[in-house]
C-alpha cells in the first residue's frame, strides 16, 4: 500500500483493507518535501503505526519525496524480493469486502499461464451481455487502481523499462538536452513518453498481446476524486460504484480470451473517456465555445433565446459536468429541458434531470426536441450511436454560431 499525506483517505482505505482479513500488509509513505503538509503525513505514521489486525512492514522516507513512479517502483520490488506476487493498492482506493480473496484466488489460477500479465479488481463501466455467467473477464489493458502481478513479469517488465529510465535519467542531469537535445527532451515530455511507470506498464502488456484479468463486478471505489484526494475534483468517468455481488461469483475459467464483445467495450469507454479527437483539438474546441458563450452573454441574450429563435421549445443535452449545468442553466425557464445523455452512465440523475446512456432506450420525443451536444468534436461518432432515436443534433459551437439557419448535422 502506498500512502501520502491524505490521511482521510487512509483511514478509510484502511478500514476496508481490514474487513479483507489480511495477514501482511506492506505500507510505503511518501516523503517530506515543501508542499507536504506535515500535520497530515503525521497522522498517516500513527494510523499505520495503531494497526493490529495483520503484519505490518512500514517504511517511510523522511527525506525530500522523490517522484512517485520510483517511489512505486521501489515498493514493488521490495516486496517481490520476499514474495513470489504483490497486490498493489493506493490510499485513495476503497475495496470491496471480498477483493483480496478474489485477488489471490485468481494470482493462483493464472500464475501458470504466462499470457496474463495481470490481475485487476477494477472494472470500467461497460456492459456485461445478458447470459455472461463467468465471475471474470479479460481486458487487453492494465486496471490500474488495484492490481497484482507475479514476480516473473514484474522482472521482465523492469528489465524492458530500463532504458526508458536511463533517458529519463539522463534528461535530468544532461545540459545537452537542455540546449542541443531540447526537441527531443521536449517531444517526450509533452507526450507523457516519460512521465508515468504505468504507461509504459500498459504498453508492455499491449507489446506482449497480454491479458488483465478483471472480476464483472467492479470491486474498487476511488475516492481520489473526492476532497482531499489530488485528482480533477468533480464527477468522473472513472469512478465506478462498487458491485453488489460478493463472495467467489463461481469458478475461474482454465483459459481465459479478450472477448469480442468485451474488446468493443473496452474500446468505447475507452474512447469516450479520451475521445477520438487530440487534446489540442478539444481544448480548442472547448476555447471557442467558451469565447462565442461570453461574446453572447455581453449582448444580453442566451442560448435559450437561441433556440426560440428557431422554434425549439424542448431539449436534451448531452454531456454533464460543469458545461452541462451551465447550458440546463442557460435555458432560463425559456426552453424545456427534458433530459441528459452520457456516453457511460453512472448516475440516474443529474441536477434532478433524468440521465441516460446513449445506448439505452429514449423517452418518446416531445414536439420539436433537440440534442444538443456539448462535446461537438465527436459528433460524428455521437451521430452514429444515437441513431435515429434523435432527428434534431446540434453541436454547442454551431447554436453558439448565432446564425440566422443553425447547421444541422
């Protein structure tokens, strides 16, 4: 387990750590450095310090934090120079009551069989077909969040990662690539080529065609998001509910395949997370969008009025978040808000308004209902996933257009 200066989240995370009945637990505590608040990296030493319900072999590292990765790095291998497997859990992650069980059960029944490279306890929210029966499924892509591997592919993965460790090395303490190598130093770092363990942990398993292994119910929580976790506060697609369902779930398969249908569904969580478009493209996108919105508040009108301009008395939006609620907000009692569309949905209601998933089935239309797409740089795709269940799809940039005839698409 590696743990920070949250002790909020460690406690809880602790809790649920004890409820799984372990018998060792390794803590790694990051160090002290400018921004760490100490009070709270404290408090994290006395929790690890009051446990009594397991083993525990704690070490922390009172110098100046190094990066995470390494500190990461460290931990696993200090525990795998003892253990033939490791389960590896962040303080931000709250499991379910069953997840170590399910955890070690699947390490022993795949420990043989090199093509899984891991076991994952999270699950993406995608959509189990009806009449799947099996406790598991595979996923091409790491889980992150709580994972476990066995020694042997840890080893070959450390061996391939060297490298990309050496240049990391060398980009720090080399002025040439300050000066001469600056191209260079600057393509890898604004593509993450450097940045993350785990990155290039999920390239290893898609160089080596490798398997994670997943349960069908999701067994992790991550309360990251939540204060005072240090991810992007607010909802989040990553976050997942954890799965009613506890206990074995049924027996683990000898052999074990990415699905068809389970690589399609992989694929659109994770295309719906990341989009098909560069981040340059959204991010500009979401300027000029912003820009036409204010340029349209300073003349005293809204995108509501918009609408009416062009006898559309009723909507759904799709998309949440902050831009959701400030477009549901921007309709001003003018324009009936009937509903929200996502691309996976988590809640059934957002701001009190029905939400559904773009693949369920929709409310009968009333009158001259819109959609209104709030991430207009895939309206393409979104175009081809609603099918014709709505004949009206504007992105926001095209109403924020103020044209006199919108563009439909």
């Amino acid at each position: 387990m590696f743990i920070y200066d949250r002790p909020q989240c460690t406690n809880r995370a602790l809790e649920a750590l004890k409820r799984n009945h372990i018998e060792q637990l390794y803590v790694f505590q990051d160090g002290l450095w400018e921004k760490t608040d100490r009070r709270a990296w404290e408090q994290n030493e006395t929790l690890v310090k009051q446990i009594d319900w397991c083993d525990v072999v704690y070490e922390q590292n009172k110098q100046k934090a190094d990066s995470l990765d390494r500190q990461i790095i460290y931990g696993i291998n200090k525990v795998l120079q003892q253990k033939d497997a490791v389960i590896v859990i962040e303080d931000d992650c709250i499991i379910s009551d069953d997840c170590i069980q399910f955890m070690e059960k699947c390490l022993i029944q795949y420990e043989d069989n090199r093509k899984v490279i891991e076991v994952g306890a999270y699950l993406e929210p995608i959509r189990i077909p009806e009449g799947y029966s099996l406790p598991i499924v595979a996923a091409g892509i790491p889980a992150g969040q709580v994972w476990g591997t066995w020694k042997e592919r840890w080893e070959e993965f450390q061996d391939k990662f060297s490298l990309i460790r050496q240049i990391g090395d060398a980009m720090k303490n080399n002025p040439m690539f300050c000066s001469c190598g600056y191209p260079i130093k600057k393509v890898l770092t604004e593509y993450w080529m450097l940045g993350t363990w785990d990155l290039w942990w999920s390239i290893y398993v898609l160089l080596k065609g490798g398997i994670s292994v997943r349960p069908t119910d999701n067994k992790v929580y991550n309360i990251g998001f939540e204060n005072p976790g240090t991810h992007t506060s607010g909802e989040s697609l990553w976050v997942v509910p954890i799965g009613q369902t506890t206990g074995n779930g049924g027996e683990l398969p000898e052999d074990i395949m990415v699905e068809p249908w389970a690589e399609k569904e992989f694929g659109r969580f994770y295309q719906s997370v990341y989009g098909r478009s560069s981040a340059a493209e959204r991010h500009k996108y979401y300027r000029n969008c912003l820009e036409k919105w204010l340029e349209l508040k300073q003349s005293g009108r809204t995108i509501g009025d918009i609408l009416l301009d062009h006898d559309i008395k009723s909507i759904a939006i799709y998309g949440t978040g902050k831009l959701g609620k400030l477009l549901a907000d921007d309709m001003c009692g003018k324009v009936e808000l009937e509903y929200f569309i996502v691309t996976n949905k988590i809640k059934d209601t957002f701001m009190e308004y029905p939400v559904y998933d773009c693949g369920e089935e929709l409310p009968e239309a009333t009158g001259n209902l819109a959609l209104v797409v709030i991430p207009g740089y895939d309206l393409d795709e979104i175009n081809v996933q609603m099918g014709s269940r709505v004949s009206n799809i504007y992105s926001l940039d095209s109403l924020l257009d103020m044209q006199d005839v919108m563009e439909k698409y």
